[in-house]
C-alpha cells in the first residue's frame, strides 16, 4: 500500500484508517482527527501589503508590515494584520476569492485610507479575536468564529451580513449589527450589556452534545423576521442552551418567535411596521409582552415538555399590552392583561383555559367596535379573573367569564 504524504492541509473530524500511513506536513490538526501523522505548520504573523488584491494571493503578505512578499497566504494558524502600510489610496479592496479562508486572530485595527474587506460570499473562519477598524467598509461577509479559545470580537459597530458562533468563548468589546443572521450553535457567547442587532435572524440552535452558554446582561436584543430555539429538550438531535436573559430585553420586530427550548424572556416589546401576524409558536414564560407596532399577536398552543414547569402545557405571562387584534390559542395564566385595541377583534381559543390573577383591563381610545369572541362559534372560550370588568363599544360572543373571590 502507498503511504500518504502532502501538504499544507487542515483537518478536523477525520478518522483515517488502513495499512498506509497518512503524513501531513505544515498542516493543521483543528481537532477530533486519528491515524494521522502532522508536521505542525508554524504559527506567523502576517502583514497585508497588496493594496488591491485576493486573498489566495501569496505576494499580497508579508511577514513583516510593509515588507516583502511571503510566498504563500494565510492559515488557520497565522494572525493577520491590516495596517497603515497596506493600502496606499482610498477604497482599496482585500477579496476572499477561495473556499478554504481561515486564520487565527485577525486585526484591520491600524488601517488607513478606508479600505473594504469583501467576501465574496465565501465564508471565513475565525479561530481568534476579531477586530476591525471604524473606517472600512464590510461586503458579502460569512463570518464563522470556530475552535475553542477565549476570544474577543470588535466590529466597532460595523454592519456585518452574517455570524455564526462554533465552540470559542466570544467577548463583544462593541455593538453588533448583522443584517442577515446571528447563529449561536456552541461554546460561549457574552454580549457585555452591548447591544446586538441579529438581522433578520437569530438563531441558538444547539449542536448535539454541545453546550451553547449566552450572557446578555443588560442588552437590547433585535430581531426583523424570526427567532429560533432549539436544546436537547426539544429532541436528541440538540445539545445543552444556556440563556442568561433576566435583565435583557428582546425587541422582537418580526413575524415568528419559535423557542422550541421554552426559554424564559423577562421583556419582549414587539414594534413590527408591517401589519403581518406575530406568531408565538413556541414560547417560555414571558415577565412582560409589550405591542408598540403594528400586526397581530398571535399566542399559540405550547408543546411544553412533561406538561411544562406549571402543568397542563400552561405558559405565564406576567405583563400584557396588546394594542391590536389578537388570537390567543393555549393555555396562558396572565398577571395582568391589557387589550388595548380601537376595534380590533380577540379571538380566545374554546379549548383552552385563561386566567387573570391581578389586573384586566379592555379598553380603547376610541368608540369603534371591539369584539371577543370563541374561536369556535357556539362553544364558549373560559376566561377567569379575580377583578370586574367594565367597559364600552364592545361585541361578545361565546365568551364564558367567571370572576374569581380571592378570600383576605
């Protein structure tokens, strides 16, 4: 049998086996790999001097800034550095033109002339801290920060395309934009009360027999169309979400808040333009749901595992202020429930129980009609609440209230 010997290679997850040897010179062991022979590729440091110019492109480094060319581009191994030395006039560009881009720590902390960093839509891979300049400008970006070191991640509040997080401890030292998706997979992720931006985004979909840790501290969380959870308590195929959320908000703007994972927020303030529906397919108990937009709020039916925390698949929202129409399907036990709209319709699921231990509130601004209604005409929705309600302009039907006399 031919042994094998090449080089300049970068394996991770590969179980080579057979009589022949596997030998891989100047490459990079990235992790979980057997029967595999490295001569380890020396970390550098290397210098863009190429002005414009790809990526793949060995006579655009240096090792040095402003040195001579190295021959060969960067790996996963080597720190990057953009510096006053690498771009010479404005609006210079550094494209990723290969399918394979990886390296350490990279840094465009000194540039000058306001150079932009295109990706092609290639995806880069980040085994380090990520640090960029407030003067360059981001394009086609795929950013993967992988591996498992302690890193820092600085934007200077650039608007990034898209983040995904893959073992390492992220530490945000600024605000983060991203305009398509924030993907939280594994590792740890803390915000340091900076606020994010997920883009369209936010996905904390757990990597099987992983854990996922994300401290928010006192950030702002921003979502435009859609979040999603998923852990091991939504199926074997997920590993273990940790989400350290109580003193952040979620301003959740889009249209689907699917949390398969049931984690609890304590603040979520929907503020959608749009008038499409705000569905709450999966959700944990909720401190407070605040409507300041537009749209229908829609509280859907639970998959609560085992019966959730409180039984009966029955979910708490402890503050509700709704200013539009709503339909409310599961069951939901309310502290305090607002509904708030000038002629909008409430629609209460007839199989289900809702309950309002403290305040209960339906009233408008205006003298348009607002109905509460069963979603299923002729069986009754049960609703129950230990205070009376009065109020005006309104159309009931198949609405079962029962007030509730709590003894002192």
């Amino acid at each position: 049998m031919q042994s094998l010997t090449s080089n300049y290679l970068d394996i991770q997850d590969i179980n080579y086996t057979g009589t022949a040897s596997f030998t891989a010179n100047n490459s990079i062991n990235n992790g979980n790999n057997s029967g595999i022979t490295f001569g380890a590729s020396t970390s550098r440091n290397l210098y863009w001097i190429g002005e414009t110019g790809n990526w793949s492109d060995g006579s655009q480094w240096s090792l040095s800034s402003g040195g001579s060319a190295v021959g060969c581009p960067p790996t996963s191994a080597d720190n990057l550095y953009f510096d006053q030395n690498s771009f010479s006039a404005s609006d210079q560009v550094v494209t990723i033109d290969i399918d394979n881009a990886a390296c350490k720590n990279i840094s465009w902390s000194g540039v000058t002339n306001n150079p932009k960093f295109d990706y092609n839509y290639k995806q880069l891979k980040v085994y380090g801290s990520f640090l960029l300049n407030e003067n360059m400008i981001m394009y086609r970006d795929n950013t993967n920060i992988i591996g498992t070191a302690s890193v820092t991640f600085d934007s200077k509040g650039k608007q990034l395309q898209s983040l995904r997080i893959n073992g390492p401890s992220v530490s945000l030292s600024s605000p983060l934009i991203v305009t398509s998706y924030l993907s939280c997979n594994s590792g740890v992720f803390t915000t340091n009360n900076h606020d994010v931006n997920t883009g369209n985004y936010f996905y904390t979909n757990v990597t099987q027999n992983a854990t996922m840790t994300i401290n928010l501290g006192t950030s702002s969380i921003t979502t435009d169309y859609q979040h999603q959870a998923r852990d091991n308590s939504s199926g074997s195929n997920y590993g273990s979400l940790i989400m350290n959320n109580s003193q952040a908000t979620y301003l959740f703007n889009g249209r689907y808040f699917r949390s398969y994972a049931e984690i609890p927020w304590e603040r979520i303030i929907t503020n959608r333009s749009g008038s499409d529906d705000i569905s709450f397919g999966d959700y944990g108990d909720i401190g407070s749901l605040i409507q300041k937009g537009n749209g229908k709020i829609r509280l859907q039916q639970t998959s609560r595992n085992n019966g959730g925390p409180h039984g009966n698949n029955l979910s708490k929202i402890g503050y509700a202020e709704i200013k539009n129409s709503a339909d409310f399907t599961g069951n939901v036990s309310f502290t305090t429930l607002k509904l708030q709209g000038n002629g909008a319709i409430y629609t209460f699921g007839s199989n289900y129980s809702y309950s309002v231990s403290e305040t209960f509130e339906l009233g408008q601004s205006g003298c348009a009609i607002t109905t509460l209604k069963s979603n299923s005409p002729g069986t009754a929705a049960n609703i129950s609440s230990v205070q009376s309600l009065t109020s005006n302009y309104l159309d009931i039907q198949d609405i079962n209230l029962s007030l509730i006399h709590i003894s002192e």
